[in-house]
C-alpha cells in the first residue's frame, strides 16, 4: 500500500521546485521581518510591559507560527495547482496508493514549511533570545509537528478544491482567522470570554503555546508572567498530534474518492 | 486474450447517463478506434478503462485485470496520453521522465538507458535539460508519448493525441504512432474527432450518445454509405442519361453535363461501364466515401461541427455532481 519510491520521487519533486523558485528565500524572510521589526516595533510601543521580556520577543513564537501556517496552506494547494495544469492526472493514474500520495504531499509539506521555520530562527539573538542548543533542537521537533498538522489540513482542503477560485475565501475564512485567533499577537488569556473559547479550539494556539513553552516559560527560574506560555507542553503537543491525526485520516479518506 | 474487454458498460453522472450500456473488445496488437462527436462518450469510456473513474454497471477488463477490483495491475500495464497536457512545466524534459519511472517502479538500472531511447524516440534527446515550459505544444505531446511508453505497456491508450495540434504537427505525431507500432509490440486504444486520423485504426466504434451505433474496419464502416460515388461528363449528358438507367438500372443525379452515380464498388463498375459507353464519355472522376461521410450518416451531423462548448458543459456537469457527491459525504 505504501510505494517508498514514489512518496521519495513526489517530495523531491516538491524540494527541486522550491529550490527553483525565484525569491523563495527573500519570501521566506519579508513576512517574518515585516512582523518582527516592523508590526511588533510598532505595537511595543503601545503595549505595557506584561513582565521581564519585550512585545518583541513575545511575537516571536507567533511569527514563527505563522510562517508555518502560511507556507503549509501554500505548499499544500500546489495539489490545485497541480489539477489546473493536469499534473496531477499523471500522479492519479500511475500504479500507486492514494494514501502514497498523500504521504508524499505531507512529507514535502512538513519540511519545506519546518525548513522556512528553521532558517527564521537566525532571528533569535537579534530579539536578545539567548537559547541553548537543545532548546533548539526542541523547538525545531515541534516546528516539524506544527507543520505536518497544517500541511494535512492544507491537503485536506485541496483535495475538494476544484479550481484556485475558492482559494480567497479559504484565506479570508480559514487561514487569516486561524492566524490572528491564535495567540500569535496577543496573549489569548487576554482576550474576550467568546474570542478565548474559539482560541481555544484553535490547533494553531497550542502550537505557537508549545514555543512559548520552549522559549518563554510561563513559571520557574525566568518565568514570563502573562506573555508567557499558558498551557502544559504536554497538552500542546497532544492537541497537535491529535488535530494531526485527523486531518491526515481525512485528507486520504478524501483523496481515495478523486476521481 | 483480449487486450481490452467490455460488457455492458454503463456511467452515469447524477442523471446523466454519459455511457450507455456498450460492449466491444480489442485484440492484441491491435488499433482501435473510438469514434464519436463532443460529449459521445468517448473520454468516459477511456477514464473508465484506465481506473480514473468507477463504472455504475458493467465489467471492464483491461489486459485480462479487473478494472474495478484490481486498478493497480491495470494501471502498471498501461500507458495513458491525455486529451489535455499532464507534463510538470517547471521540469526539465528528463525530470518528467524520471519522476514517471520512480511511480512506476521500474528498476534504476534500465531507468536512465530507459529514458534515453525514448527521448531519442520522438527527437528530444537534445532538449531533455530544457524546463518543459519553453517546448511548443507538438514538443510537449511528443514527450507526453515518450512518457507514457517508458514503463513499456502492453496498451497505450490516446484520448484525442492531436487535439489542439497545427495540422504539420498533428501529421508528425501520427507518423510517428505509426512507426512505433511497426517497432514495438503494442495494442492502441484511442479516441478522436479527426475523420481522417481515424483512418490508421484496425478497428473502429463510433459511439454517440452513450451507444455504440457502428463497428468494423474503416473499409467496412465505409460501405455502409452505399459505397462510391461517380462523376461523370460526356458528349451528350442526357442520352448517357438515358442509356446508364437502361443498361445499368442505376439512379442518375446531377444537372446538366455533370452526372452523379452512387455504386457500391467503382473499381468494378467502370471497366463494364467504359466496355459499354466508353465512346461517349470523356471524364470519370471517382470519390470514395471517408469515414466522415460514414459519420454523417449514422450519427446525423458532422462529426467536426459540433461545438467545442458541449464537452465542456459536460464536463462542468460531471464536475458539478463530484462536488455534490463531496458535500453529502
């Protein structure tokens, strides 16, 4: 059921055309220093000091959320692309599982979209965030995580979009909504009773919590109060391997009814 | 073995009934043609064959696999080009091929030898470096042939190869069919609306509205309309008139010095009608029914006049009952 050298061949297929793509380094920079310098210089400004560290730093796990979110969504409707351009017919015809496939679009997903949070990492010492090596290692670990969760709800949606013509209403209604109810901006345990319970039920805010736990501790030796993390690490990292879980049953359940 | 059976083939979407119940098989070996004009049928009877789409009713076996029940073994002995372009545009030539020969399993020893005579092929050995997106439309069937030949398939089927091509191109790509078929041993299936293309095809069924209305060779298609048609001007038109209904007993059409005979074979007919009237006449002139004359015949219409848009509206119907389908799910 599971063919290794096609899921190999349709992620490095993935990996060669990222590669090739003109300024998809500069794009993998421009949002993340927009937010950081830009957005989060502006907003620090406004924002009372919530404990020992800067609005700057307190976006930093947002931002990086971001990053994987934007890039999951995007490298995951490549799928549409690939229907509009019929690509995807020589993909859907060969002697291969559907579940392959989608095996294959995730995994490409996953490590473009924790490559892109990996080199937005170089960030950390200009923000005055000194990490140690394992805390990196960690924070790469459930970067990986967050962006598979993403990338299978991403495939999930392509596999029923027909044309790119939905494609701004997704924005609109899923991702936006996704992005700034997730804690990214703001603490969520600020927010309005009815905006914290859809928060809450946001996978995107237990995986920026779950780099606010390797970052930003909320208690202990250097805990970051009200900017800090909210949740238990452990909890996080269930509710993202969960939403994982359903989202990739999902996307092959719908995969196997393309036709 | 047949290479391809089909019983009692039916496909419905939603209400529609695009495919109605037809039956045919297909030899080892052999071309066959699927004839029909826009929306007939044609491409969901090929979707069918090549496991992109589920039969409502009916069985399908395609090199002896069930199409329903084993997909895979059907799918690994095919090879498929596509009425529309399936080629990635941000590869190169050889990364196309290559990607197809990892789907398909094949073994890298053969792969790269493998890639190289089919490049060699259809004359693309010297571009194979070149990102797909710069080759012109005849450039990029030729691969899509190329690519659907790698895996080596017992059938290759074409859903309208020539569809889109300048008529230059079009007779290029079909010489080229030809000669493969010369060189390898290979069984082709493949749909058209060009009349004439359909002409390389060992067998043809020309299928409209879901049925199958006619089968045979094209020799054998062709003599269902009466057979061949004879012009004719002599001296005087209207006592040749006369005498081809007295020794003949053949309807004469036409007006004034042009005469019009319809016979089942000319190339019998005018030894015995130049031993009798010979003196008289000073122009024969002889045509052969085509396969579009056949087509007019049986369906009705011209094959080609057909509008572009009513495949179209078909496919937006089968679309839109997909998505229909996804939503009650």
């Amino acid at each position: 059921m599971i063919e290794g050298r096609a899921i190999y061949v349709i992620t490095l297929r993935e990996l060669i055309k990222l590669v090739r793509q003109k300024g998809s380094l500069i794009n993998t920079f421009a949002r993340p220093i927009l937010w950081l310098f830009v957005v989060g210089s502006g907003l620090s400004q406004i924002v009372q000091r919530g404990g020992p560290i800067s609005y700057k730093q307190f976006m930093f796990p947002g931002v990086m959320g971001m990053v994987i979110l934007f890039s999951s969504i995007f490298s995951s409707i490549s799928i549409v692309w690939d229907r509009e351009f019929g690509f995807l017919r020589e993909i859907l015809v060969a002697p291969i599982s559907r579940l392959s496939i989608v095996i294959g679009k995730a995994i490409s997903g996953t490590l473009s979209s924790s490559l892109q949070a990996a080199v937005i990492m170089i960030f950390l010492p200009l923000l005055g965030i000194h990490v140690r090596p394992a805390q990196l290692l960690g924070l790469f670990a459930l970067a990986v995580l967050l962006s598979f969760a993403l990338t299978s709800l991403g495939i999930l949606i392509a596999a029923h979009m027909e044309t790119f013509g939905v494609f701004n209403v997704i924005m609109n209604l899923l991702v936006m909504p996704l992005f700034f109810l997730s804690g990214a901006i703001y603490p969520v345990n600020l927010l309005p009773f009815g905006i914290r319970f859809l928060s809450r039920c946001n996978p995107l805010t237990y995986g920026i919590d779950a780099f606010k736990n390797v970052l930003l501790p909320k208690v202990g030796a250097g805990g970051h109060g009200a900017l800090g993390a909210e949740f238990p690490l452990g909890l996080d990292i269930l509710v993202v391997a969960l939403f994982s879980l359903v989202m990739i049953s999902l996307a092959v359940a719908s995969f196997r009814k393309i036709q | 073995m047949a290479a391809i059976e089909v019983h009692s083939l039916i496909k419905n979407f939603g209400p529609l009934r695009a495919v109605d119940g037809i039956s045919f098989s297909v030899k080892e070996g052999e071309i066959f043609g699927l004839l029909g004009p826009n929306g007939a049928g044609k491409s969901t009877t090929i979707n069918i064959l090549c496991t992109l789409l589920q039969p409502t009713m009916g069985k399908v076996l395609v090199n002896g696999y069930d199409c329903v029940r084993e997909p895979e073994s059907v799918r690994s002995s095919i090879g498929l080009i596509f009425q529309d372009p399936t080629l990635d545009n941000e590869l190169t030539a050889w990364e196309n091929l290559k990607f197809h020969c990892y789907l398909y399993n094949m073994e890298r020893r053969v792969m790269k030898e493998r890639i190289g005579e089919m490049l060699d092929l259809v004359g693309l050995a010297d571009r194979s470096r070149e990102l797909v997106k710069h080759f012109s439309g005849g450039m990029k069937r030729r691969l899509e042939i190329a690519r659907g030949l790698l895996h080596r398939p017992r059938i290759l089927f074409l859903d309208e190869p020539t569809l889109g091509l300048d008529p230059q191109t079009r007779d290029k790509i079909w010489g080229f069919i030809r000669n493969l078929r010369s060189q390898e041993q290979i069984t082709m299936f493949m749909t058209t609306h060009y009349m004439e293309e359909a002409e390389v095809c060992d067998q043809i069924a020309v299928i409209d509205q879901g049925k199958i209305v006619a089968r045979g060779t094209p020799e054998h298609l062709k003599r269902m309309v009466k057979g061949d048609k004879i012009l004719l001007r002599g001296g005087d038109p209207d006592s040749l008139r006369r005498r081809i209904r007295a020794h003949f007993g053949l309807e004469v059409q036409g007006d004034h010095e042009d005469l019009l005979l319809e016979v089942e074979r000319a190339e019998e007919f005018i030894p015995r009608l130049l031993e009798r009237l010979g003196a008289e006449i000073s122009f024969v002139s002889v045509m052969k029914p085509s396969l579009n004359d056949v087509f007019l015949r049986l369906v009705g219409r011209e094959i080609r006049e057909e509008e572009a848009n009513s495949k179209d509206t078909k496919r937006q119907m089968a679309r839109a009952y997909h998505k229909a389908r996804w939503r009650r799910h």
